[in-house]
C-alpha cells in the first residue's frame, strides 16, 4: 500500500513516470502505477530530486544591517561587521533567524543545507544556536555543521581549542580559512593541523580556500597534499577563487592534483562575483573559479549560495536556482549540456558532494520537487514555482502555478512564459 503518488511527472532525463511513496522511501516508480493512493498530478511538470547548498552561513542569515550595512561591498569590512554582530547576537536570535531561513529553503524546495558556523568567539554562542537549529529542523531539512574558524585558526586566541570544542558538542565537519591566517605558512599550517585533526576523529573536511584575488594563495595545492596523505576521503574545498587570477601554466599542474586527491569544489557564483574584483579598476576579474576545467578532469562542481541578507551580501531568496542560474551566466555554461548540467550541480551532485543519499530511485529518501517548468534548462531559465515539495514522504510545501492574467485584445487570458506544450 502506498501513502503518496506523484503521477505523471516528467524527471530531469526526460522520461515519464508515476512516483509512489510509502512511508518516507520511494517505493516504486513506473509509467503508470495502479494503485490507489492519494496524488499529485504532475503531469507536464518537472519532478526532480530536492535542492541541496554545500556552503552557507546560516549563524549570519537575514541579519543585514545589523550592526550597519556593508559600505565597500568587500570581504574584509563583511568579516569586521560580523565580528561585531556574534558578540551581541543572542542564541535565541540567532535561532530565530535560522529557522525562519530554513522555512524560506523548504518553500523553495531546498531540503539539505551545510552551514559554517563560526567557533572563534569564547561564548560559542553561535554553535549552541546551530545545534538547536539542526535539532528543531531534522524532521524536515538536513543540516550539516561545519566548525569555522573566521578569524584564523590561528591567528585568533583560542582559535584551535574553539574549534575542537565545537567539535565535541557535536559539530560534524572540520572547516578552515588558511588564506585569513597572519602569512602563508600559518595558513598552510592549519591545513596540514585541520585535515589531521579530521583524521583522527573520521570527519569531512570542507575548507574555506583561496577566498581571495591574490593568484598567490594556494593553500588549495596544501589542501590536496594533506587529503592524499592522511587518506582522506570526504573534503571540500570552497571558494577557490584564486583560481581565476593564477598563471594557466600552474593551474594544469593544480587541477590534477585537486582530482587525484578526490576533493570537491564548492564555488559560490552569487557571492564571488560580488566580493572579487572590488580592489580592480578595470577589467574588472570575474571571481568565479575554473567550472569547466575542473569537471572536465572529473572533480565534482556543485553550486553554493554562501550569504543570503548578512554583513557580505543585501539580497537573496533561498533559491537554489538563483545560484544555479547566475552560474551559468558567470561561467559561461550555455550549451544545452551545460545548462542542464548546471540544474544537476545544485540537486544531485551537492547531494554526492554532502554524502546524501537523495534521488529519484526505488529505495531512495522519498524527498522530491514539483517545479511548474518543463525541463532542468525551463526551471533555469523561469526560477519557477515550487508547485509541491516533499520532504521525506510527508508533502511540506505547496505554491501556485507562476501564470499571468492578461486584459489584451485578441490576446490569450493568461500566460506563463513556459516555453514547452502543457497539458
């Protein structure tokens, strides 16, 4: 017996199929399911696995103006007013905050986030937040913690005894920002400290690195040494904005280490075309880092939306295919491969990149989205409405299809931009 079938959808290859769900699995999937169960009729509309955000800060979210706007748009003055923020910031507005983001990611149909939570501060007030956060939000959203050293791991007091403390209260991944460390040599340094630390304690590490224009910062090339040398088998790397400025010669000698290692990237186009090139006159660099080159030689891409409302960043929606959509403009991936490739980097392979075991297969978490588009590249294009989310089996979000009344003369009643027939 069967508790939910979403019927006729069309998945991201292209096929159509009934999707039933019993409990909180997909149960089976075929071209028509005959069961009787109650439904969501799908048909003409994209059925895809959920959205999934490698990196975000979920500790800052939707505080923007607090203390005061980011005047210069940078990096560096964001850094400073957050500084201030998480030492006036109470536990309970911090969750507040969090939560309240979170409903905005369920609405959009984005049902797992990684979230860097800062662990300089003495209080770890913001870890205590995130704990409760992920807590509160477990029935319905995944949510994965990684310990943060903002100021440096070493160049802020306390900054290695803080993290290892996260740690112990039940943070689950070993974050780092070697590039913010006093020189180059302290940031290799708390590479080579962070991926031991890992190591000893069986965590994924996901570090911040090369967040920066300096071709110079390389802590990604430490990054892959140390992955290989401890043998491990979970790591991230963010950013990796660098990238862009470092001399071609030496990126085909990086972009293989960076495979062999096993390492994924995590870049965040929406965030990285703002905050880069702020210091260039012009031309002005993009900030993106190498997509292309580096799926190319088989490292996993996925899209991260870093900073919604926050001291880096005044707008955002909790859309993953705002992200995915600005992706591909920067990064120049308009083949019709690349576009839907694009869609695939924020569901299915942030999904890989996070350890999730989401898809749309017999025995998979039943955790799905309507979207009111067509195809992967339809849902690029429209940012469409999430017509129904589900969330492991239960249905936690519904929105109304994205159509227009018109007043023309001889003209259609309504339209809907989509591109495609529907129904």
């Amino acid at each position: 017996m069967l508790d939910l079938i979403v019927r006729g959808g069309t998945l991201p290859d292209g096929t159509t199929a009934d999707i039933g769900i019993r409990g909180d699995k997909i149960a089976e999937i075929a071209p028509r399911i005959e069961a009787e169960a109650p439904d969501i009729d799908a048909r003409g509309d994209l059925v895809a696995p959920p959205f999934v955000d490698p990196h975000f800060h979920l500790d800052a979210t939707l505080s923007y103006g607090t203390p005061r706007a980011n005047r210069s748009g940078t990096l560096l003055e964001g850094i400073d007013l957050w500084g201030e923020l998480r030492d006036i910031a109470t536990v309970d507005e911090m969750i507040d905050r969090a939560v309240a983001y979170c409903d905005w990611a369920v609405s959009m149909g984005l049902l797992a986030i990684r979230t860097h939570v800062d662990t300089t501060p003495d209080h770890l007030r913001g870890v205590e937040a995130m704990l409760e956060v992920q807590r509160r939000v477990a029935p319905y959203l995944d949510l994965q913690l990684v310990a943060f050293p903002q100021d440096g791991l070493f160049r802020a007091p306390n900054g290695l005894r803080n993290l290892t403390r996260a740690l112990d209260m039940g943070v689950g991944v070993v974050g780092g920002i070697p590039h913010f460390e006093r020189t180059m040599e302290e940031g290799a340094r708390s590479v080579r400290t962070l991926c031991e630390l890992a190591a000893a304690r069986g965590l994924p590490v996901d570090m911040h690195c090369d967040e920066t224009d300096d071709p110079m910062s390389r802590h990604i090339e430490t990054l892959a040494a140390e992955t290989t040398r401890f043998g491990l088998t979970q790591v991230a790397g963010s950013h990796l904005t660098s990238m862009h400025s470092m001399d071609n010669y030496y990126v085909s000698k990086l972009i293989p280490l960076i495979a062999e290692a096993g390492i994924a990237a995590i870049p965040n186009p929406i965030i990285n075309i703002t905050l880069q090139g702020r210091h260039d006159n012009y031309p002005k660099r993009r900030g993106l880092t190498r997509v292309k080159e580096m799926q190319a030689a088989g490292i996993a891409v996925g899209w991260g939306q870093d900073c919604v409302l926050d001291p880096w960043y005044s707008l955002g929606t909790a859309d993953m295919l705002d992200v995915a959509f600005m992706g591909m403009h920067v990064a120049q991936m308009t083949h019709p491969a690349e576009m839907a490739r694009c869609f695939e980097m924020v569901t299915a392979t942030n999904a890989a990149i996070l350890g999730l075991d989401y898809g749309l297969r017999v025995g998979a978490p039943a955790s799905l989205v309507v979207l009111d588009a067509a195809t992967p590249t339809e849902a690029l294009r429209l940012r469409p409405a999430r017509l129904a989310v589900i969330s492991k089996g239960k249905v936690v979000s519904r929105q109304p299809r994205g159509a227009a009344t018109l007043t023309l003369p001889g003209r259609p009643d309504t339209v809907d931009r989509r591109h495609a027939p529907h129904p």
